[in-house]
C-alpha cells in the first residue's frame, strides 16, 4: 500500500490585523480573521469509507489553535466527518473551556448536533450570521447536498467571511456558474478558495469545477488572490492528481493572471496585510 505523503507542521500564527490562510489539505481551512480562528470542512481523517488519504492533513488537530467557529460547506463526507469534528471541540474545549460554534447550510444540522458544539446555526442562501467584528454569509453554488441517496432536503453552499478590510470566500464544491459574479458584486470577497479538482469523465463538471472553470470564476469574483483546493488529497475522479494545479498555472499565465494565484502546500500559511485587499474589475477568458 502506497504510504501516505507530507507532514504536518504548526500553523503560523497572525495578527489581529492580518487574515492567515493555512491550507491543510483537500477543501479544509483554517482561517484566522478578525482575531478570530475559524476551520471550513474540516477533514482529518486517514479513510473515508473506501477511499484512503494520499497526503497527510498540513496540520494535525493538536496543532490548531483554539477554534471559535467550524463553517460546513455541506453533507458529503469528504468535507463533513463527523470524527474530525468531534476531536476539533474536545481540543477547544481542552484549550479554553468553551467549544466552537457551527455553521452549517439549511438540513444539515441535524448531522452534527451531537457533536457537543455551542451553537448550531443553519443558513441559507445570502443569509449571515454576525460574530464579533466577523460576518459570515452563506453564498450559492452549484452542487448538491445529500449526505446519502434520499436526503435530498440537505443545503450547500459557500462562505464569504469578512472582518474589517479583509475578506475571504470558501465556494465549497461547485460547478461553474453564473452566480459567481453576483456573490463578487454583493460581497467582494478579498481572497478566493476555489475548487480545481474532480473534474473528470466531463460528465463531473456539472458539480465540480475544472481549473479553467475556476479560473473563470475568479475573474468573474473580482478577487485580487485566488488560492486553489479540492485536489491532491484523495482521489474522487479520473483525472491524473498533478493534473489540475498544472492545467490552473498555463490557463492562468494565458490570462495573464499568474501573479495572482497563490497554490499553497499542506500546512503552509499565506498571510495577507491590509494593503493586499484590493480588488479586481471581473474579467472573462472568452
């Protein structure tokens, strides 16, 4: 059995006026922001039913800091484990005797209630919820959210985060859609998280963006940094697993907006000042 690559390293820590962004593998996230720590579709485990890890998580959960809020994009399991989750609000509730807060699309909190979080709180589309000087808002996407087969009923969605000058979006998984434009003009998110992988037989684009999709997506966004996930980690698809970091660098250099992706390892953190907040006029590679 192939045995599983990477380390796992500590975060680095941010300032109160600096957002960090520590990649830690698949569509998983620790996001510092406002002063506060958030994760998004946190996923630490080895196995996901039949499918096995190929990189190791960035960051191991003893390595977190204390987590104020867990944000869900949806029910599927490589970003929703219930494991992992479980672990996260025992290492809080270690650190500092409270433990985090979760957000989650409508339908799903019922799969993590148990979970021993503060809060569960369920959004839908363009609705946000207020924590501190930190607002999260739930945004469209294209994708489903069943956790099985007839649980058709559960949300999905992304995350636009913002506290002060800084501003982040997490798409969770989605397609290319129209919507991305909108969610640019109504809350122009700083930095984008978008997806890049599982794109392969093209029959899976109609949920999963290819890198050129989300290239697109973060010209239409209007966002001046664009950090890919949702490769690398475990295989969901066809396409060969260094494909789409490679595909996303020659589309980007076409478009002559290379200077503005930041691929990051697992485990690296990206820490963006307040100057780096400037955004970009959308654009469109036809």
């Amino acid at each position: 059995m192939q045995r599983i690559e990477g380390e796992s390293v500590p975060p680095v820590l941010v300032n109160r006026d600096q957002l960090g962004v520590t990649f830690i593998g698949h569509s998983s996230f620790l996001l510092q922001i406002g002063g506060k720590n958030l994760l998004v579709d946190p996923v630490f485990a080895q196995w996901l039913v039949v499918l096995r890890r190929l990189r190791r998580p960035g960051v191991t959960i003893e390595q977190l800091p204390p987590i104020d809020a867990v944000l869900l994009s949806h029910a599927h399991m490589d970003h929703l484990n219930r494991p992992s989750l479980l672990r996260i609000v025992r290492h809080s509730r270690r650190l500092t005797g409270r433990s985090p807060v979760a957000i989650v699309p409508w339908g799903v909190g019922d799969l993590v209630r148990d979970l021993g979080f503060e809060r569960v709180i369920p959004l839908e589309w363009w609705q946000s919820e207020t924590m501190g000087n930190m607002e999260i808002t739930l945004t469209p996407a294209q994708h489903w959210g069943a956790r099985y087969y007839r649980d058709t009923h559960r949300g999905f969605g992304g995350y636009v985060v913002q506290s002060g000058s800084h501003s982040v979006y997490h798409s969770g998984d989605t397609a290319y859609f129209k919507g991305f434009e909108k969610i640019g003009k109504r809350l122009a998110p700083q930095v984008a998280l978008l997806p890049i992988g599982a794109y392969y037989p093209e029959s899976f684009r109609n949920v999963h963006a290819s890198p050129e999709d989300a290239l697109q997506a973060f010209l239409d966004l209007g966002s001046r940094w664009m950090i890919p996930m949702h490769f690398g980690t475990f295989r969901l698809s066809d396409e060969p697993t260094e494909e789409p970091v490679k595909r996303l660098i020659v589309a980007a250099k076409t478009a002559g907006v290379d200077d503005r992706i930041r691929v990051l390892g697992e485990g690296e953190t990206r820490v963006f000042l307040a100057k780096d907040s400037e955004l970009i006029r959308p654009q469109n590679l036809a």
